[in-house]
C-alpha cells in the first residue's frame, strides 16, 4: 500500500464522523475555516501529547506484560488527562477566544473537531506499525470514542461561553480524562469487548447531545433575513422587501447584485447560501 493509500485509511474514518457531526448545526453553522483549523490543530496536538506521556511512562513496552492494576494507573493518571488536556488546549486557546465560539453547539463542534484530528493521526500511526486491518475496529469504535471524549469537554466550554461558572469545564474535563482511561483499561482486561459497547453507546449519547444542542440554541427562533442593494437609490434593504423602502422602486423580480448577512454585516455573492464570515444560513 502506498502513503497516500495509509493517509486515507487513516483520515476516511475521522473525516467521515466530522461530516456526520458537523451536518447537524444548522441553526447556524460553525466556520468551516476554524473547523478546519481546529482539526489541524487537533493533529498537532499529540506531539505535546506523545512527549508529556513519554516524560511519564518512558517504556511502553511494560503495558503488554503488567498486570491490570498498573496499567489502570498508567492509564487514569497519564494517558487520559494528557491526551484529553492536550485537544482541550487545542480549543481553548484558539477558536474559544475568537468570535466563532457563541453556544452549547459550537463546543460540541469544535470538540469533535480537535478530537479527530488528533484521533486521525493516532490512527496513522496504528496503520503503519500494525497494517491497515487494524482499522476494523478502530474506524468505527476508536475514533468515535474520541469524538465521545471531545464531546464532554466541549459541552462544559459551551456552557461556560453561555454564561456558567468555570468549575463545569474542570469537571467535564476531568470526566472526559476518567472516561477516556477507563476505555483504555478496559481494553486489556478480560473482556475488552466492552470498550467497544462503551464507544457505540456513547456515540448514541452524543448524537443526542448534538439533538439537544439544537433544541437549546439561542439562534433556534432567530432568523437571518440578508439584505441586498437598492437598484435606484443604493439604500441597503432587506432581500424580501417588493419595494425600496426609501424610493419606492420596485424589487421583486429583478436580480440581486450582492447579498448581505444580516448577523455581522459581510458582503456576500448573490447566489450565497452561508455567510462566508460567520458561517450563518442566509435565509432567501
């Protein structure tokens, strides 16, 4: 198999579950620059993450032969919090700060969205040390766990942009961190198919929360009439109105020239159906 052929073993599985995700904030879509950004970001994140598990477990090659207890430990003091602190990072000081990040939907998003790309390098590396079969499981299963992770940080960042105290983003955190271990360790126990019952039950789970997320939205009962260019006077308007408020021209029936958002003011082509500034569904 070639590189490109291990790049898409690797990436199809996490870029499909971001599609999926992404695909239900529709109230008003997140950017699809910074989802980008994030899942590269997402990406660049297991190197802090790869050197911080090293400083604490320099030999890897003991999990294999330890007993269950010790890699419990390994896996809830180490390999949990550090990976988890490494994709919240990778939100937190980026998208988080900027103007993008408005609700509930917009953690859930952007959550995901760190999680698999950091999930689609983890799944290069499995690809190239034990072959492509190993994505069997971990497509469906390992890297929706990620998004279930992701999921529960991103939620305590959503509700901490609307207006909640800072303790409900540690405790997600931490939850995530806990939840991510537990998977793991159950991986090594007798009966390691129940990691796999954990990650389908809580992809279900987070489809629901993602549900959820719509049915909280401030946006949900907010509508983003766009506004276009007066053909007679070059007043700005609302799209839907027959006649220019202004000069009384006439305007249904005649081709728009620009459209306007109407959240943050951006200039858009006419036949545009999302805001290419902040992403919000022009409603035509």
């Amino acid at each position: 198999m070639t590189g490109i052929g291990f790049l898409l073993v690797a990436f199809s599985p996490c870029l499909f579950w971001l599609w999926f995700f992404v695909r239900l904030d529709r109230l008003r879509p997140s950017s699809r620059r910074w989802i980008a950004l994030t899942f590269i970001f997402g990406m660049v994140s297991v190197l802090p993450a790869g050197v911080l598990s090293f400083l604490f477990i320099p030999d890897e090659s003991f999990i294999s032969g330890a007993d269950l207890a010790a890699i419990s430990l390994s896996m809830l003091a180490v390999v949990g919090p550090v990976e988890e602190s490494c994709k919240f990072l990778a939100v937190r000081w980026a998208v988080f700060r900027s103007l993008h990040f408005e609700e509930v939907m917009d953690g859930l998003v952007y959550g995901a969205a760190s999680s698999l790309g950091f999930a689609s390098v983890e799944n290069l590396g499995y690809v190239l040390t034990f072959g492509p079969e190993v994505m069997i499981l971990r497509a469906p299963f390992s890297t929706l766990a990620h998004v279930v992770f992701g999921s529960l940080w991103g939620y305590g960042l959503g509700l901490r942009r609307s207006g909640r105290g800072i303790w409900i983003v540690w405790v997600t955190l931490a939850g995530a961190a806990a939840l991510h271990g537990a998977s793991n360790i159950l991986l090594f126990s007798p009966a390691p198919w129940l990691s796999l019952i954990l990650s389908a039950v809580g992809g279900v789970c987070v489809y629901q929360l993602f549900k959820w997320g719509q049915r909280v939205s401030p946006f949900r009962y907010q509508r983003n009439i766009p506004l276009t260019i007066c053909y007679h006077c070059g007043k700005t308007i609302r799209v839907t109105s027959t006649y220019c408020p202004y000069c009384g021209t006439r305007q249904s029936g005649l081709k728009r020239t620009v459209l306007i958002c109407g959240h943050c003011r951006q200039t858009n082509r006419p036949d545009a159906r999302f805001c290419t500034q902040c992403g919000d569904n022009l409603l035509v």
